[in-house]
C-alpha cells in the first residue's frame, strides 16, 4: 500500500501546482483551521491530531461471521430465482462471479452436473428446514480430503453430515452439504454486494474449524501454542488427525488445528490453549492506537468476584470466576421461541484476542467508562500482567453504546477506536446448527445502518469477512502458499499440503484454506465491483499494518497474503460511495433520511454558504488537520458533483 497523506489520491506525484496548494494550504493551517469553526474539533483523536494513515481510511471495522463458503452465499450471484422470499433484481452490468453457474467437467455447469455425484440444491428462505440446517464437518484434515487433490469431487463423502437432524427438525443428509442461498434469503448481503465491493476470490488462511479462522484474522498464525489446560488432544497418527486440536510444528512447539478454549477466559472449559506470539492488537498498541474486540455475550451475567490483586491466571484455578450464561432462542428471524433449541450468546472459542495474555480479559471486566473504550490497556506488575481492566475486550452492547454517545454529541466521533472487530451473539453469527442466515442479516444490517449514521462514516470501512467455510461446498481450491507435512495434511499427498518452505518453518498451517465471502462496504469502496484478487484472512491484517504504518508480524502470514486495496478506489476520479441502509428483516433498502449526520458534520466543517461551498471549504480545512496533500485539480472536480465528504 503505498502512502496516501504524501501523495494525491490517484497515487501519482502531485503536481507542480498541487504541491503548492499543499505547501500554502500548510502554512494556512491557522486560518483555514478557524474557519473549518467547530468541525475542527471533530478531527482530533482524543485530544491529540488523529493517527497517519496510507489511505483516506480512518476508522475500520471487521464483522465477522461464522461458517460460510462462497458457494455456499454467492453461488449464483448475481441471479436470484425470485420464487419466493425478498425479490432480488440485479443492477444492469453487474459482474458475475466465479460461482455455480461454471461449467462442469463433462458438460453443464456445477448446479447440474456437479461432480460430487449430486447436484446443489437451492434452500428456500420459506422453509424454517432450510433456514436452520445441520452443521457440517470443517476440521483441518476433513476438507483438505473433500478437495480430493485438486478434484473438489469428495464433499459429501468428507465433510457431509450424514446422521443426526437439525433444530428444526431436518434430517441431516451429506449431499446437503452442497446446497446454497441466493439473494432472496442472504437479501442484505447481495444488495452490499451491488453497491460495494465483493470478492470471488478470497479465502481461509489455512484450513479447519473457527478457532484458526479467528486467530489468522487478527494475527495470520495459529503457531507458538503456550500453556494449556484441560488436555487438548494432539495428532500423532494418520488415523487420529481428524478430531485433534493440536499438531507437532516440526520446531519442538505445536500447532493449533481445530477449536479449543483460549487460556485465558474464565468462561472457557474442557481444552484450553494459549498462544505466545503478537497479534495485531499488541501493534496497535505499540502505535498508541485505539481498538477493540467486541463480542455478544462477553459481558457475564455473574460478574467476577475473586481476589484483585495481581496474580498469575490459571484457568482451573479461578476463584470467583465470571460466568457467561446469557442466551437467546434458535431462529429469533423466523419466529423462534425456543422450539428450535437455544443458543449461548459468548462462545470462548470465537474469541481470539483471550488466546493472548497481553490482550486478553479473562475476567470480563466491563470498561470504566465509554471515554476509555479502546485505550484501556492493561497494567503489568514485575512484567506480568495484572488483567486488571477491559484491556480492549468487551461485550457488542458498549460498541452499540459507544455509536450512540458518538451520535448524539456526548463523545466525539474520534472515541470511535481506530480498529474495531465485531463478533454476534450465537444466535445470530450464521453458524449452521444453531444460527441461521437471516438472524445473521439481522445482526449484519444492525451494525452497518449505525455506522451509516455516525459522523465517522466519511473515514470509515466495513470488511464483513467469514472464520472458516462450516465444510459447505465450494468449486475454487487456492495454490498452496504455505506448506505443511504433518500426519492431518492430505491435500495433495498423504501427508501432504504443497511442497516447500512454510511460513517461520512451523507445520501445521496448511493454505490457504477453503474460499470465503469477503465484502468491503465504504464510501471509498468500488462500487458494484466483483474483485478477483486473490487474498486471505491475514490479508486484513496486513491492511491494518498498511494502513497505521505497523511491523509485520512474526511468523505470521500477513507477508504472503494477498492485499485488499483492489476493493477499495482511492483515485482522484471516485465519487464516495453514498450511504446504503437495510431493512435489518428483509435486507431491501430503505429510503435515505435528508438528515443524514455526513450532511450535518459537512455544515459544521465547511460554516455558512452553500453546501458546495462548505464541502469545498470543509474539504480543504479537514485535509489541512489530517495532513493530507490535495491538489486543485481533485477539490475543484468534487464541485461539480454532489457534495460528499471524505
């Protein structure tokens, strides 16, 4: 990524006359600051200028989901069979993607002539058995077989649930695990699809369950296993890979493959792992930069109540220990009230941030106040940590608060941390078994209308990504660009993923893993865009780094992962992406209040006049305060459009 404040947005040299502007408008600070009048206020970071960027981004904000393929959501995008559900019409020149409607070996495409030996079948948004469907097998060595070497043809025999029946009463069939949804049941997604950029070509970062997913989204490595507890199981043998959580590095260490409890969670049970390395929190950290994991169901409804002076953690140990135990109903979307099972809103192994003790927050401490949300790093005592404040790890509802507060003028929009990972409560996180896409959407849509609505969208960038595919089919097998010859590896040998070097020498993190959904909903996103840049899980790690100008981790793959900027247009030429707000049931768009804040923060920003003129002015003064070069040519071009703020 290269940098954005020293360069015209276009990444080309500003120009003899830019550079001018730049240098004058510098020098002009002091005037152009004043008659910005309140706006310039807006644009400082707690008290203090806000952090350089590469791009125009200036607050990023990942949800992410559980358990989706591709296929499994973008299949047959962009064509909907409109047969029941929400209508779902595409934009005229939409792109296609690379989906099911490929061409099959032999002839046909993959929907009818699917080499897995049963064609896809379309679930129905009507049907409360296709909506709450059975889970399927996702661990580390069961969808390495289901790609068969290259064949993508042994799915159903690999990972397919074949016994069992779900919440709402389907019986579990393997072949199901090739069925799809169109966009008259994953609505809110295919309309962000249209508006925004989506990508057909971005995937796991290895292989496995949701554990490695979460842990390569904010770090890029599942390596460097420290303490245990609990026993986790470790994989020893060709035969007893599959259920292992563990796997020898081939370096002394061990590899985590499948889901287990982070260490450090008081709400964690059974096998419980921590990991010694750094995650993208410790770096922003190290920046003095704001950011926070924010997860349904953190906050415990029995809070902590054991001793508070510093001490070393052990997870069997804990006296007082908070509890986790709030819940909702399976299907909330469709009418659940509990006949369709229910749902434990935190799920330890969902967490990622509590694997880590310098990021983690075993007891669930709540945060002092909404003032210090994303900077309440914890204390140490003799270079051990004290686990004595939120330390960045708290329950959705304060992220919801904290937009709120932002909102309605009680924090300024700068308290909107610089990165900021969202995670659902169970019922909602689009796990199959028990979540479902349409409580998922609700929870999606939720999200994004609030952002949409704060002053700080103008700078913002939403990345809905996915943790690991659940083991629902998908055609598109990436090349192996990290290496592993453990006895779980099968890909393309018996023990076997690819030949070569892996990452910092540790075995066991075959990949990239399985394709996933990945969108990026920005006013600084391309637009009904469809990306085929191939990138990964750690590839949002490496933004991160871009962006904030952070190291690269150790042994992580955020070095060989592919970027995200292709989603993103930061040309002089890009009109900024208008707001698109949801239904938060349906997933149709609604209509746009007049109203909206960007047009209030324009006032404030650009003072009296047109908002022509105070979009020229705003523009010009919030650059002077970000130390942003603008060159004539691009502020002048913004005139002639509709106002829009950046």
């Amino acid at each position: 990524m290269t940098p954005y404040l020293t360069r015209s947005l276009n990444g080309r040299r500003l120009s003899r006359r830019g550079r001018w502007l730049s240098l004058a408008a510098t020098a002009g600070v002091t005037l152009a600051m004043s008659a910005a009048g309140s706006g310039a206020a807006n644009a400082s970071v707690h008290g203090a200028f806000p952090a350089r960027t590469a791009t125009p981004i200036k607050h990023l904000v990942v949800i992410f989901g559980e358990n989706i393929s591709f296929d499994h959501y973008f299949g047959t995008y962009p064509h909907a069979t409109n047969s029941d559900g929400q209508p779902f019409y595409a934009r005229p020149g939409t792109p296609r993607v690379n989906g099911l409607e490929t061409k099959a070996p032999g002839g046909g495409t993959l929907l009818t002539n699917n080499p897995n030996g049963a064609n896809p079948q379309r679930l129905s948004p009507d049907n409360p058995q296709d909506v709450i469907t059975c889970d399927q097998n996702h661990d580390y060595t069961p969808e390495q077989n289901a790609f068969d070497r290259g064949k993508a043809d042994n799915f159903p025999n690999s990972v397919g649930t074949a016994s069992g029946t779900s919440g709402s009463g389907r019986p579990c069939n393997a072949d199901d695990d090739l069925d799809y949804y169109d966009g008259n049941t994953v609505t809110a997604l295919w309309n962000y699809a249209q508006h925004f950029a989506l990508s057909d070509d971005s995937f796991g970062t290895v292989y496995g369950p949701s554990t490695p997913g979460a842990l390569d989204v904010v770090a890029g490595s599942t390596g460097d296993v420290g303490v245990t507890a609990g026993n986790p199981s470790v994989a020893t043998a060709s035969g007893n890979p599959t259920n292992a959580q563990l796997i020898a590095n081939g370096k002394g260490g061990e590899t985590l493959i499948s889901d287990a409890d982070p260490y450090y969670d008081d709400c964690g049970a059974h096998a419980q792992v921590s990991l010694t390395g750094t995650n993208i929190g410790d770096e922003l950290n190290a920046k003095g930069l704001s950011w926070g994991w924010f997860e349904g169901g953190f906050a415990p409804s029995t809070p902590y109540s054991g001793p508070t002076a510093p001490a070393p953690y052990n997870p069997t140990t804990v006296v007082g220990r908070a509890v986790c135990g709030s819940s909702h109903p399976i299907g909330a979307a469709i009418g659940g009230t509990g006949q369709y099972g229910t749902e434990s809103d935190y799920i330890a192994h969902h967490e990622p941030f509590q694997y880590y003790a310098s990021t983690a927050n075993p007891h669930h401490l709540a945060p002092t106040s909404l003032s210090v949300v994303g900077t309440d790093t914890q204390h140490y005592t003799n270079g051990q940590p004290d686990f004595d404040t939120a330390n960045h790890q708290y329950d959705m509802s304060v992220f919801n608060n904290l937009l709120t507060a932002i909102d309605k003028g009680q924090l300024s929009p700068d308290h909107l941390p610089a990165v900021s990972y969202l995670k659902a409560p169970g019922y909602e996180d689009g796990h199959a078994g028990y979540s479902d896409p349409l409580d998922e959407q609700t929870f999606i849509t939720t999200e994004i209308n609030a952002l949409e609505r704060s002053p700080d969208w103008s700078s913002t960038a939403v990345v809905l990504s996915w943790d690991d595919s659940d083991g629902w089919y998908d055609h598109v097998e990436a090349p192996v660009n990290n290496p592993s010859d453990t006895v779980a590896d099968t890909l393309t040998g018996t023990n076997q993923c690819g030949t070569g070097t892996p990452v910092a020498g540790e075995e066991g993190r075959c990949g990239p893993g399985p394709r996933l959904p990945l969108l990026v909903i920005s006013p600084w996103a391309r637009s009904n865009a469809v990306v085929n840049t191939e990138s990964e899980q750690s590839s949002v790690v490496r933004f991160i780094e871009d962006n904030w100008y952070l190291p690269r981790i150790a042994k992580s793959a955020d070095a060989i992962s592919g970027s995200i900027d292709d989603m993103f247009d930061f040309s002089r030429f890009h009109r900024p992406n208008p707001p698109l707000f949801l239904d938060t049931s349906t997933g149709e768009p609604m209509a746009t209040s007049p109203h909206h804040p960007w047009h209030r923060h324009l006032a404030a920003v650009g003072g009296s006049g047109s908002s022509t003129d105070g979009w020229a002015l705003g523009g010009i003064s919030l650059a002077l305060i970000l130390g942003v070069a603008i060159p004539v040519g691009w502020t002048a071009s913004r005139r002639r459009h509709h106002p829009q703020p950046i």
